[in-house]
C-alpha cells in the first residue's frame, strides 16, 4: 500500500516529474535494430517517456534521435525523406543531420544565418545487442549501456519479442519480480484438476509449495531476488531472479539453466509500456524449435490477429478471450499464452493502479523493496545524488538461476556456488 | 428549467455525491437472475452507481457482489476461479466467499494471520421476480425490495428486456412520465397524413386532444400521474401512470389494464443507464405471440445487429437509423420502435442534459414534480431524514390504470373505483 | 514563434473567445446550397465555432438555422419533421419558423401565453454562390457577404469540394498563404530525382529558385502576398495571393490565369476545420475533364474511399497512405495528393499547434503578417473597435494572379498593369 503522492511519484515519467528525470539517466532501449534496417532507411516513429521522437539512420548509417516536429512550423519529421546524410522535412526541404544541426535550409537565402541558431532537439543513440539505445538525460550525465548478457551474445543466441501493454510500467513490471503468482496464474491443470506448471522441470516444488518465502538481497544494480520453496525432505527449491535498475529483469527459469529470460517494462507513458521481452541461449544457437516458441510461447493459437483489425485478437475489450470452459478443467486462468495472462491482470488494474487500496502480504516482500529502492533513488537524484547504476555497465553482467540446496542453507547467499552462477564471467 | 448546482445534484451518482447517497439507501437491479444461472457459474461484471463490482453464485447458490479488484494487489476478481464456496483471484489464489471474507490465502503460510485481517468490500445481494438486487447503502439502513407486481408473478406472466442508454438517468426517466410526448414522438400517420397511435384501443382519444391535463398527486412511494384527454362530450379519458422511488413507472396502457409495463433507469454511472423494462400479464402467461412482441416491440426489423460489430444497428451515430422518407408518409418520428425513439431523444440531449436552457410548460407538470421530489428527498437525507419509500416493500403494490370517466370527475382521485384499480391486493 | 497566451488567442473559436467574437462579425460558410435542396427538405446538422446548430429550408424555400436542441427539454431538433412552413420538433410537436418564432404548440392548450414568450435561437442565413452562409453575430452588426469571385459566377463556371481537417483552424489556412512550400511539398521528382511540380507552365521557376523573396502588402480586406522568384535573366516570376479576412484564400496560379481556386477555412470548433476548396473559371464554363480534376486532382486514386469503413482512406491513422518508395523516385512527399500533403502537415502538427515552439525566417513573412492582423483586429474589437472588411463585401472582388515581371519592378506594386490584374471589374 502506498500513499497517494507516493504512487505519482513512483509511476509518472513525463519530463520534469521525479521519477521521468531518474529514468532519463539510464539508456533506454527505443526500437530493435532491424526496424532501422540501414543507411537512409525509412524513418521510423518513437514515443517514450511521454516524448514524442523519430528515429533515423543517415546515409553512413549512423543513428539519429530528432524531435518529433521541425523546429520551423512544427510539421512532422515522421514524414521526412532520408536521404544524403540527413532527414529532410517535406514541408519546406528543411535538412538535419543525427545530431539536429541544420545541413540545408533551401527556402531561405544561401547565406542565411538562421542556419546556425536553429537546430531540432536530439538524443544520443547506440546500436547494442540488436536493440537502438537511446540518452534522453543531461548530456554531462551520459552513462554505460548496460552489459546484459542477451546483448553480449551473437544473434543466433538470442531474440526479442516487444509488444505494448496499455497501463502504467511499474504495474508490469512488478508481476515479473513477483515469484508466488507463478503457482496460480500460469499454471494449468491436470485431469485430476491439479495445478502443472508451464516449467515442467521444477513444476512439482512450485505447485506443492504455493507460499515460497521471499528473500530480498540488495545489490548495486538493484534487488536479487530468492524465492524458497520446499523441495524434498533435507532440501529447498530455490528460484533466484534479478530485477536491475530502473525496470530490466531476469527470471530463474529451469534447474539446467541453459535457456535465459527476462524483460524490459519500458515507459512510452504514464499508462503505455512497451514490454521488451528477450530470449537467449547462452550455451550456443537456438534451435529452429526454440526460436518458434519463443514468438509463440506454449499456446500459439492467441497469438493470431484479428483479420479485418489487423491487431491481437487478445485484448481487455474481450476479455483476453478468456475460456471459462478452459478454466475450469485445464488452465488456471482460462486465458492462453503466459504474456497474455500477465498482460491481463495488470491492464484490469486500470492504466495505473491505485495503490492506496492495497493490501500486500509477505510474497509481496520484493515488490515492497523495488518500489522503496525507485522512490528512494529518484528522490535522491532530486536532492542531488547521482544514480550509480546507471553509469556503470558492467554491474548488469549478472544472471538469474535455480538450484535446488540443502535445507541447512538458510540463505541463498550462503551457497558457496552461487556469486559464480549468478555473476557473469568477464567478457 | 433548474439552476446548474440543482442539475448536477440531481444527476450525479458516484460515491459521495447526494443523489448518491439517496439511491443507495434502495434496492438496486443489477442483473437478470438468469445472467448467473447457478451454483459456481460463471462470475459476472456489474458497474453500478459509478462503482466497479464482480457478482457470482456460490456452490451453495448464493449470491455474492464483491469489489471489482482483489484486495491483494487490484487484479481483477472478475476473471477469478468460481470454486467450491468462493471466488478465488487467478493472480494468487486469494479466495473470497460472497461476503468478502477470506477462505484461502495460499500464497501466504497457513498461520498467517491476514486472512482475518483483510476483506474485499461486499454488498447484500438478494434474487426476487428474476431479478438480481443489491443494496449498496449503510449496512444498519438496509430497507425491503419493492414489492412491484411483476416480481410478485410467476415466470409465465413476465418478460424483462433490458438495453444500455448513453445518457444521464434521469432524462431517460423523464420521458416516461410524460404523457404528452405519447401523442407526437409514438405515432404513426394514416395514409391521409393524420397521426395514428401505437395503442389502438385508445388511439382516438390521444390523438385528437394532444394537450393532455396533467394531474399530479404526491404519495408516500412517488407520483400519481393522470393525464386526462377529451373523450366523448360528457367524458374524459385518464390515463394514470406512476413514477415510484427513486426510477420505476407504471405505465397506463390499454383500457382493459390486462397487460402491464413500465420501465427501470438504473443508473450505471453519470453518464450512462441501463434501461430495464419489465412486461408483465396479470390475467395468466403469455401467449407466444404476446413474447415476441414484449421483445420485438411493434417495429422487428430494427433490433437486428450489425453483422460486423455485433452491436444494435440504431444508434446516435448513424441517427437511429432515422428514415426521412418514412417520417414523411408513416411515422411521426421517422425512427422505427417505440424505444429507439426514446432513446433518439434522451441520447441526443447530450450526456447530461443542461436544464438551465429549458423552458418548462404545463405539460411538464409530473416532471417538475418528480425533480422536486428526488432533490428534496436527497437533501433531506444530506440533513439527516432517512427516505420512508425505500423501507418499506409494499409501497409498491400499485397499478397504472387507463379509464373513461365522466366529465364530473374532475379529478381522478375522485373515482370510487380508482383505489381498488391503482393497489394491488394483499398478496 | 508566439507566446502561449497569442496562440490561445489566436486560435480559440467558441462563443466568448476574443477570436471567436472576432470572427462571428463576418457572414460564415456552413453548406453547400445543395445539401438544402429545396422547399421542406431533410434538416442538416450544423457545428461551426463551437457552436451546434441545425439547418432547413421552410415550405416556401427560406433557410432557417436554430439552435439543435429544442428550447422545451433540449431534444434534438434535427430530427424534426420538416412540414408546413416550419420545424416540428418530434418530441412533443413544437413547430417553429425560420426565425425561431413558435408556430405551433400543440401539447399546450390553444390560449397559452408560451407560445409568444419562448424563442429558439436563431441565426441569419442566405444563399449566395451556391454556399448557405450564416451570421452568428450581434444582430445590429450584420455585415456584407464576401462578393468573392466565384460567388459571382454562373454554376457552369464554379466548383466546390469541401472536407474536415482534424486541427485547428489557422494552422491549416498558414499552409495556403506560404508560397514557399510549394517548391517542397507538392513537388514530383522526374526520373533523374530532379524536381517537378503538379503545375507545368512555371514548374521551372518555381523549382530552380526555391527561396522566394516574400512581399506583403496590407489591404483593406487582408494581405496581397507576392512571392518573387527568379525567371530569366532579367526578370522575376511573381505569384500574387490573397488573405482576405478572415479565413479566405486566393492562389496565384498559371500564367494565364483563366482557373481560379482558394479555400476556406471555416472553424467548425478549436480542432476540426471544414476545408472547402472552390475551383472557378472565369472565361466560361468548366469542360468535364476539368470537372473531373478539380475533384480528384492530379492523383485520382487516393480519394476512394474504404469499404468497410466508408472513411477516406487517407487519414493521419495510417500516414496519409504515404509509400516510401514513391517518395525515393516520384513524388517528394510520398504523399498522393496535394490536399492529402497540405493536410497530413497541418494534422502533423497537433490538434493546436504550440506555436511557441516555432522557428521563423524570412519565407515566413506572410504568416507573421496573417497573425499580426488577426490578432491586432480580434483585440481592437474586444476595445470596441468594429472589423471594417467584414462590413464591405465588395472589399473581396479581388484575383490572384502569376506574372513575369522586369527585374527593375523590384516591387509587384510598381507593375501598373496590377491594379488590372488583381481587382475585378465591378459586376
């Protein structure tokens, strides 16, 4: 339960609210890399925190961040011809190059000076890990893109799927970083009406023991996270996730630990996420059958548009098509696709939760501590404190995990092994 | 006419606001009982009064009405698990009975001692006439059901239909206690050009005097409303409807009174109302025919949905489908089915209807009459007295009637028989 | 650039605004004749300035324009019975004249003194070129209709298209008098990329010399606007438009200045704009294939319209349709369509463009002056200072007009043949 103040604190990204200029201090992830396919492309249109932006890249294939509108007479770059080294706007020819310096002026006089005290508002950008990066903070503050270890892997050992979610990002985000809901809303049922899970390795310790107790680690780039259920007699089952400064995550997945998962809850507003979710393979290639499910996860048939919309046949307005009949013998939820039963409580939540009418219990331990973690960072940068994590890169080279660990082993931290499973090795 | 404070206490429904107040000390249709047609059924969505709720029916039958949001974390309870004496939140398992207690907290340890802490905020709910009712008011001033005659029926003798109004509900109310609107916006013409009226028996009358006299008398559950008309040279035809605290009428139709109707405007929240309207036959069931007609209305072809929205094809957007070639040579309005052309008109209003532009006549009588009485009763709860209408169920026990009278009477009330023909026996 | 309370000022149209007063001062377009088609036709929905109205034409072919709710209980007039020398609203029968007079009261007794209190609103309308014009103002204000050219014409020599921009007003009359952003914006690239425009005879100047020195000269009606481009080597190629106040354009076109055409654009309220784009030929009547282009334009194929929406399809939602590969090789913009270009700019921009965003340069002379003079005359009648252009129709009969000057006439002014080319003989 927060306080009302707390919860515009906590959720508004626009420029000039306190948690807008504390993300604005991180790199944000804005487009994959192929929708900018290569030099003079097509440009391509971005909203993120509330900024309305187009994204291109020149004629050497650099990227460039401009603002939405020309600075002349505010027309829409959007539409803008790439061509040359610049973007040109097609209302009077006007030319920037990436960084928003004027390369052309053509309806004014050739020695016009306006040509060197107009320039269009840009943002850094960077090409990292197939993802465009882009730096919408102070330039003296520029920091490190964050060395995830997906974008450190080649192509072949990785994928991403993104889609939009229509509500507030931290509502989102905090169904990833929140480890008891897995024993309910992704489960299905047996014949017999018993709840399976999706993860079929460890789905016997999630299902028997429904009330993991969460242990909250603190760390510089953000919160490790241990869920600890009952796993035989003299053992726990542990399930280690990782949520990283200021909304990245990565979820313990199988015992084996090959296949890695994660998201990225990314503000385009105050009430629409664009939820990054990247795949990766750190032992070598994707299958073809793993790249497949991937895109379309266990339940492949919700994924289908709609053929006289064009958009996802799964949405509020219809109830994420919820099967009742489903439900009630074989899916926890009646709903298909684990994105979409995420996607279907926090958009039901309303755009942004009201967190005054909560009432949070243990399992909600590491939501507690996130949301302590933003609020108290975005005040501290208010009153002058600088956001480490942002600056350093190499704080993110950090895994999730599951182990399974002897009952004596009260804490996951005190497992010998695990600073080596849970660290990446340098680069 | 009403002072612009005035329209917006008698409009506004939310929590909080005084006509709020004074509708929740009511009985409140939300559903038809067959929306929840048994033990564990499907749970259903209710907005009501401005407020979000989820209504189901336990194993054992009974019925629940529960915030829309879990307690937990506000995942939406609609798309719960209805399941073995409760419904349990598909985000965690967090299991309500139908008074909001809690009976399963599985994410929790079982010693935990919230789950007799935390509660989902629950109203009464009861079944009566095929009708789901609520009270949403203070939990020691629960007042009866009203006892109208439909609900007293068996299900042979009644018909309920119900359609939503994009309107405040009380416009939509005004028009049904308004006699005088009969003899324009219902009729249809004659080939010679001359209006004809949806009732036969008493069309002659209604037709020629189109200014009815309209006779107001205040009772203990609302309004008395004769409207009296010309009908032979030493008689006068009453029609005498009833407007009953705070949005139910009885309608005066033929002269035999065999069959009854009348209408509910239950406010779903400011700006939109869901129109119950209740058919009924006091003499026995139905007849085939006679149900057709409770739903089809006289004029079938226009309820017919939209193949591709699946939505009513009459609507604000497309003018109710409003034929002018038709309203030249056939109808007065030009819109077929009695209650699209209410509707054409409340909608067409506005969303709340700005009564400081109004021009009120004689006409207008009963509505000036019931404005009076919903804001006087309002404001008197606001200072303290509590509305007697709403305790007491057998207020309602009443008729509209229609009759000929002779032209001595001058008031209705001074017909001996009209008594026996406005109350309804002891049941 | 402006300040945030100029743009307000500037911008807004609803009654009690400085502007919206300003512009009420004039007579306003608000149909084509032929949507009245004659005696007791079908009423039309009107908005215009904010302002929601209905349309008809009484049993004698006078034009009436009332208030669109009844003054009763507000229904919607529009769907009145159109009947007998007036409007006959259909939800209790009031009948009223074209002046809003009531002519029939039939739900009131014959002798009721109502009838002679209560007025609907009502606004002056004429009929003048084919347009139903309309005066909103104070009624001892009324001034001249505009006798602009076209309106003088026979039908044969006249044409008139008219569409709903979705923005403000002024932004989309600032792209009519920029002369500029021909040379940009609805331009064609010949098979070397080189540019070429929609118009043939003086595509040449206007694409080698893309800076155009703007001359502006105020009138007694508004701007004469010259944009002065080089021609050969001793002279200047000249196009001279029109602002007339407030809203009226004139564009300079080919050089031999037998088509005219300009727009309107009308405020249907503070974001929609009703474009309306007369085409006329001053020489004699319009041959077919000229019919047929001044519809469609040179690109025919992007005004069709979509079948399952029945929508144009070029709308902001989907880009205006704009085909980046067309934009590589043909057209500059990507764009089909010289109204589609202007408009998916002028939407581009916002609903209300922030003009204190803007980078003005010398191209721009002709906007600043527009706003100076909106501006200027809105605050001078807010002091009490009566607009004189809208008092004198006979102001409008002006042209628009291309010519190639001697470079010695540095100014279009010196040209004594102007005064010629730019006034009309008196009708």
């Amino acid at each position: 339960m927060l306080k009302a103040q707390d919860n515009e604190d906590l959720t508004r990204v626009g420029p000039g609210t306190i948690m807008g200029d504390y993300l604005r201090r991180f790199w944000t992830p804005i487009l994959e890399a192929s929708e900018l396919p290569g030099p003079d492309c097509d440009p391509a249109e971005v909203r993120i925190l509330g900024e309305n932006l187009v994204a291109f890249r020149d004629s050497a294939g650099q990227l460039g961040l401009l603002q939405a509108l020309c600075p002349h007479r505010q027309a829409p770059l959007f539409y803008g011809r790439n061509e040359e080294g610049g973007l040109r706007c097609i209302y009077h020819g006007w030319k920037f190059d990436i960084t928003g310096r004027i390369l052309d002026l053509p309806n004014e006089p050739p020695d016009s000076p306006v040509k060197n005290t107009i320039r269009a508002k840009s943002y850094p950008v960077r090409e990292w890990g197939g993802v465009v990066w882009a730096y919408l903070g102070p330039a003296d503050k520029q920091p490190e893109i964050p060395q995830l270890e997906w974008g450190t892997l080649p192509p072949s050992g990785r994928q991403i799927i993104k889609y939009v979610q229509r509500c507030n990002w931290v509502q989102a985000l905090e169904g990833d970083i929140d480890s008891s809901h897995v024993s309910f809303l992704h489960t299905k049922l047996d014949p017999k009406g018993n709840r399976v899970g999706y993860n079929q390795q460890s789905v016997g310790y999630v299902m028997r023991d429904k009330h993991p107790k969460i242990e909250v680690v603190p760390t510089d780039y953000g919160l490790m996270i241990g869920a600890r259920r009952d796993a035989e007699e003299d053992s726990y089952y542990w399930r280690i996730s990782q949520w990283l400064l200021p909304y990245y995550t990565l979820i313990g997945g199988d015992l084996d630990g090959k296949l890695g998962f994660g998201e990225m809850y990314v503000p385009i507003d105050d009430t629409h996420t664009m939820v990054w979710c990247p795949r990766w393979s750190a032992g070598g290639p994707f299958t073809e059958e793993q790249r497949r499910r991937n895109i379309e996860g266990p339940d492949a048939a919700v994924r289908t548009l709609d053929p006289v919309t064009g958009e996802l046949r799964a949405s509020k307005a219809n109830h994420f098509l919820q099967d009742r009949l489903l439900q009630r013998n074989y899916s926890f939820s009646g709903i298909l696709g684990v994105r979409e039963q995420d996607t279907a409580v926090a958009e039901g939540m309303g755009a942004i939760v009201d967190r005054t009418q909560e009432h949070l219990v243990q399992g909600d331990a590491a939501i507690v501590a996130m949301r302590r973690t933003l609020l108290g960072n975005a005040r501290a940068l208010r009153d002058g404190e600088e956001p480490p994590a942002a600056a350093q890169g190499s704080l993110y080279r950090v895994r999730a995990w599951s182990a399974i660990l002897p009952r004596t082993t009260v804490s996951f931290t005190q497992d010998p092994k695990m600073p080596v499973r849970l660290a990446l090795a340098d680069a």
